[in-house]
C-alpha cells in the first residue's frame, strides 16, 4: 500500500535566507519600540545561544514577546503587516515557492514547522501559501477581566528541537496518521533539527550550516542549496 506523503519545513534560512524571529525583533528596535542598544546585545546573544544549540527557548519568548505585551494586539498587528511588507516579502525567493508547490502538486501535505512563536510565522506560512503551520505557540491571558492577549509565556510544547517531534507526532494523530503510516520528508538548515531529521523517513539538510552539513555527508543525506 502507498503511504501518504507529508513535506515537512523549518521555516528560517530554510524557507527564508532570514531567522524571522531575529529579524522582528531588528524590526521593532526600528518602530522604535525596543532600546537598540539593549535589545540588540540581548537578540543577539539569544541569536548566538541558538545556532550553538544552547537557547533556553522559554527564556528567549519571554524576552522577544515582551514587546507584543507591553504594545497590545492592535498596534502589533498593524506593525507585522508592516514588516511583513517591508522584510518578509522580498526575502522569499522564486525557488522556495516552486519546491513546496512540487509537493502540493504530487498530493503531498505540507507542514512547516518552525521554533519561532505563531505571532510572527502565521502571516509569513500564508505568504508561502502554506495552510498548515506548527509554531510555538503563545499563552493568552483568557481570564475573567484578562488582556485576551499574550502574557509572555508559552502554551503547551514548545516546537522546538525535541518539541518538534512531540509536535509533529501529535499533528498526525489528530489526523488519524502515526509516523509508521506516513512517508515523511523533512527540510531543515539545522542542526537543531536533528531529532526531527531522525525521525523523518527522508532528510534533506537544506541550505545547512557547517555541523548539519558535516553530518549530512556522513550520512548521505542529500544536501540541497535553495538560495543559489
């Protein structure tokens, strides 16, 4: 029997020759809305934390929703559309776009699956014309007389090295699919993703990083440049 097939994303410097979460933080220092000297030094060293595999991931969303918080929903929004416009957009190259239609054309469900928080990756998934989107996701402040909007912190499992999996995993569940019923391919620049590279029945080490790529041809990976 022919299994159903899933192409599964990272979304920065996967997708985008961007990290989106770094680059709205470099956003909001421009709307003035973030010091930029004290918020750059702390994006950057998250940013650093990150590509070394050494990002505390709650930490990280306290400090980059912070802004969203003290800002509030309407003025946030107004600026990601903004941003989106004026980063996102140009940043998304032709070929991007061809590799994940090649997938919708043959059949395939395509999922993008990013560490970067929903508040900024949603917009950007529909731009690349992906409906399926697992992101961290943000705590809202639901109770009685509550903001009804972020409180900094995290809801559920973070998507997020380890979290990936667990994330993924739940989503084929919720549609009667498990990782022994499905063929999945799974697109990452790196190395944070490897527990997710594992598990998926293809790799593909994408625009990779030094280590992931290292790794990849240890392991006959195939090894794709999306960006040039």
């Amino acid at each position: 029997m022919k299994l159903p097939k899933v192409a599964l994303f990272d979304l920065d410097h996967t997708l985008l020759p961007i990290d989106s979460d770094y680059a709205w933080g470099e956003f909001t220092i421009a709307c003035g809305w973030a010091d930029p000297v004290e918020f750059k030094h702390a994006n950057d060293q998250f940013y650093e934390h990150y590509k070394a595999g050494t990002l505390d991931v709650h930490a990280y969303v306290r400090f980059a929703t912070a802004i969203l918080v003290r800002e509030g929903e309407q003025r946030s929004r107004l600026a990601h559309a903004d941003f989106m416009d004026s980063v996102v957009r140009p940043a998304i190259h032709p070929s991007a776009l061809d590799l994940i239609a090649s997938h919708q054309r043959a059949g395939d469900a395509v999922v993008i699956v990013t560490a970067t928080n929903a508040f900024v990756t949603r917009p950007i998934a529909t731009a690349l014309g992906v409906d399926e989107l697992i992101a961290v996701e943000l705590e809202q402040d639901l109770s009685v007389g509550g903001t009804g909007w972020y409180t900094g912190a995290i809801h559920g499992v973070p998507s997020f090295r380890e979290g990936k999996v667990t994330r993924v995993a739940d989503w084929l569940q919720a549609r009667g699919w498990s990782w022994d019923t499905v063929h999945t391919t799974f697109y990452s620049d790196s190395m944070n993703d490897l527990p997710l590279l594992e598990k998926a029945t293809v790799a593909v080490a994408t625009n990779p990083d030094d280590r992931l790529r290292s790794l990849a041809q240890s392991r006959g990976w195939r090894i794709l440049e999306l960006f040039k």
